[in-house]
C-alpha cells in the first residue's frame, strides 16, 4: 500500500482593486493614496463578489493595503458575498511608489516613456524605478516579507487580498517561481480582476490556479493595451509643452 499522503494546501484569492480615474477632465492628476473607484470600478468589484457568491465562497480573511480605492473594492465584494468580516490592512502591500509627475516634465521624452513604463516590461530587473520612485527590488523587499508572515499563519484556510496592480506582479511572480525573487512586468492585472493560489507547508509549494479572471468581461475582448500605456497617453495629452 503506498504511503503517499495528499499535500494538504490553502487558498489565496488575489484581487486588483476596481477600476479609478488617475486623471481628472482637465489633465491634473488625482491623489493616487485618495483617489475612489470611479462607477466602472464598483460594478467591476461587484461582479467579482457575485463570482464568489456563486461559487459559494467564504473567506477566512480579507486583507486590503489600506489605499481607498482597495477598502471599496473589497467593500463592494463582500457586499455581493453577504459575508460581514473586519478587514485587515497590510501598509506592506500598497502599490510601488512613483515619485512625483511634475518633475516627469523636465525629462527627455525617452525618459518619461522608460519612466512609466519599464517597470511593467518583461522580466524587470531590480533596480528598475517606477515613475524615478522606488524600485522594483525595493517592492520586493517589503511586499514578500509580509506575504511570508501571511502564510506562517495556520489560522486561516481561504483568504481574499484586495491589492493593486504591481503588488500582485510581485506576488504572483513569486507563486509562478515557487518562492523564487523575480518580477514579471509583462503579467497582466485587470482592474477587479482575480488570481487563484495554493499554498502548501513548504516555501516553495505554490500551485497556480487563476490568473487575471475579470468579471464581467473575463475574455478581455476589447483590451489590447495595459493600465500603465493607457495612462501615459492620458499624460502626454496634458503635458506641458517644453
């Protein structure tokens, strides 16, 4: 008879948080620590918590970076859900941090395209900057350690993370490298979209199940381009001309 025993494993639901405008009607761009969903934002949050209620899921835990536009999100799923639960905020897990647009204004023009856009390009390396704020290793550095505090704890069997669109790169590119220290720029994030981990007892024991399924439109039929393209042609409308 064999020995063999089934590993025994728990589930992390990963969400970016819904849709938000970063640019108001005349160019200026909107506090991203502040800013809310915008009304595509709630119904896409919605339809991931009807996914869940569907599905008959409950969750043990529900963590949020603390960012607004990742409380509503998760507000609007658990309302779908039914499921009355406190959320938990991991400042950890808040999205890479650009520096400042104004001073995009004085750099060549290849700069500012590199500067919005590198850090999502293909296999990124660490030292990579967002936007000339942090780095990509230094994402790393504070979002893994906290992803590792999350699994030590047994207490929980299904959890929900509300998070954003880099933070979810990091988390899922070390899922895809079974624990490994990467970042894979080039994995698209969806707002409201959801990814599915397992995790087992061993650091190296992640099991991809999901990626990117976005409620409503989970075949993504009329999206060819990524957030961070999208929004630096709405920058480049408004810059000032130099």
């Amino acid at each position: 008879m064999s020995d063999y025993v089934l590993p025994a494993r728990r589930r992390l639901y990963v969400m970016r948080h819904g849709d938000v405008t970063y640019f108001d009607d005349s160019g200026r761009a909107i506090d991203p620590d502040t800013v809310p969903l915008n009304e595509h934002g709630r119904a896409q949050a919605s339809a991931a918590g009807a996914a869940f209620a569907l599905a008959g899921l409950r969750f043990d835990r529900v963590i949020v970076s603390g960012l607004r536009r990742t409380v509503e999100t998760a507000e609007c799923v658990l309302a779908a859900t039914g499921q009355s639960i406190a959320l938990e905020v991991e400042p950890a897990w808040q999205e890479i941090r650009g520096g400042r647009l104004a001073t995009l204004a004085a750099l060549p023009p290849d700069q500012v395209e590199s500067a919005f856009l590198g850090a999502f390009d293909g296999v990124v390396p660490e030292t990579t900057r967002f936007l000339g704020g942090e780095t990509i290793g230094e994402l790393l550095d504070r979002v893994l350690p906290a992803l590792t505090a999350l699994r030590a704890d047994t207490a929980w069997d299904t959890a929900l993370l509300v998070l954003h669109g880099g933070v979810n790169r990091a988390i899922l590119s070390h899922a895809i490298t079974a624990g490994g220290r990467a970042f894979f720029g080039h994995l698209a994030q969806a707002t409201g979209c959801i990814n599915a981990l397992d995790v087992g007892t061993a650091s190296h024991d992640w099991v991809v199940r999901t990626l990117n399924y976005a409620p409503p439109a989970p075949l993504h039929r009329d999206v060819r381009n990524t957030t961070m393209e999208m929004l630096y042609a709405q920058y480049l409308r408004f810059r000032p001309a130099g």
